[in-house]
C-alpha cells in the first residue's frame, strides 16, 4: 500500500517554457524515493490525481525536487502553489530504475519532460562510478533546460525539433554520436521510444513510460499496456513506469 502523505512547498520557478520546478519537503517520501519513481500529486479540485515523475532527491534536506509542463488547469493549479503550501502525495510511486553497479558507462536519452527523470538517475549513476553520456530532446531553444546539469554529468547532446538549439532533428540523429556503453536509459513519448528502441536494436536498455494515469495504485486498469506475444499486459503504475525495453510492446 502507497502512503498519502501532505508534501510542503519549499520552492516553486518557471525554468523554461510552460516548464516549472518544484522542491517539495516531505522526510518519509524523501527518505523512500528512488530514480524512476513518481509522484502522484492531488491538486485542487480533480478528481484525478497527477503522476509527476521525481527529478531529484535531498536526503540531507528530505525534500524532492519534481518537473512539469503546464498543459491544463490541473497543472496550472500546480503551478500558481505558493512556498509554505501543502499538496496531497501518494508516493514515491512505481519501480524506479535499477541498474548493475559493475557497468561502466550508461547513456541517457530522454525527451521533453521525460528528461527529469534521467537527471536524478544520473546523479546516481555518477555517485557510483559509472560514466554518463546523455542525449536530450527539446521542441525549441525555449523548451530546454537542465542542460548544464546534465554537462556536469558527463558528455551531453541536445537536440531541437527546429534546429533552433543544439542538433537539428531528433534524439535519434545523434545516438551514434554517444559511441559505446553498456546500457541505456530513456523515458520520453511513445514514439520517441519506440524510434529509440528501434534503433538500438538488441543493446541492453530500461525505458520509462510517462502516460496518463487513473488509480496511480494498480487498482483500475487504466495504464495497461501489451507485454510479450501472449496476449499479457503490464499496468505502467504499478508494474513501471520503467520496464526492461524488451518487455513491453510499444
């Protein structure tokens, strides 16, 4: 069972277009959390709650740092919360990522707000040894950010749909550039994943799937998506977000 818990707003900026970052205090959800995992955050009046993926961790401070797109009112209300406010969590939720500590190098390719979650990953990656390539996908200049964070993790590409930052085109334009490593990393829309898995065939890889979630828990079914040739299926909540890139089908 997930634990709701009320989660203080530390600080609240826009960091780039319609993109904001929240730091939120709350010691078990901070002591708990891992890469990959979200939250799923309670705003206003929906019904629905909203499943944010976590883009960093404190556990000195007991805080955890999230990302979002305003796109709709539930955002907007997210948005406009003010320091010293609560907002109702359930979480940390899902499986994060998990990794063999004896690799040495990892690439991240993340899109858009599939990006956060890449960053607290990489943190950990590098805490541990293991070096760190990324690629980073944006629509525009205006869209990008986390860009030096990720340049102080290691050796970073940042693409733009329309050319106007970085490389011109899509994450997997550059892929060969990122030479070898032993796994990969990559959370972003579905089509960007499957272009991505596609192109990296048979190298070992985890993928994260950022959807629409209903429960959040694995209780209504809303998430599921195909698993294997057999006709299963894995709720993204519950059983992910983050799957082995063979497991699921895309």
């Amino acid at each position: 069972m997930k634990k709701r818990v009320e989660m203080t707003v530390k600080s609240v900026s826009e960091i780039a277009l319609d993109t904001f970052e929240m730091t939120l205090e709350n010691a078990y959800t901070a002591t708990m959390a891992i890469p990959g995992q979200f939250l799923h955050l309670l705003v206003g009046d929906h019904t629905l709650r909203r499943p944010i993926s976590i883009a960093d961790i404190d556990y000195d401070q007991d805080t955890v740092t999230i990302l979002f797109k305003q796109i709709g009112d539930g955002t907007r209300q997210l948005a406009s919360l003010e320091v010293g406010m609560n907002v109702n969590a359930i979480g940390p939720a899902g499986n994060g990522f998990t990794y063999d500590q004896s690799m040495n190098s990892a690439l991240l390719v993340g899109g858009g707000i599939g990006i956060p979650p890449l960053y607290c990953l990489g943190k950990q990656l590098r805490e541990n040894g293991i070096e760190v390539k990324s690629v980073l996908g944006f629509q525009t200049d205006q869209h990008i950010f986390y860009e030096e964070k990720f340049q102080e993790l290691g050796e970073t590409y940042v693409v733009t749909d329309d050319g106007s930052y970085g490389y011109r085109g899509f994450v997997t334009d550059v892929l060969d550039q990122a030479g070898y490593f032993d796994h990969y990393f990559s959370c972003g829309p579905i089509p960007m994943l499957q272009a991505v898995t596609n192109k990296l065939g048979k190298i070992s890889g985890s993928i994260s799937l950022e959807e629409r979630l209903g429960c959040g828990v694995g209780a209504c079914f809303a998430c599921v998506i195909p698993a294997g040739t057999e006709g299963f299926y894995r709720k993204i909540c519950s059983d992910g977000p983050v799957f082995a890139a063979e497991e699921v089908i895309l």
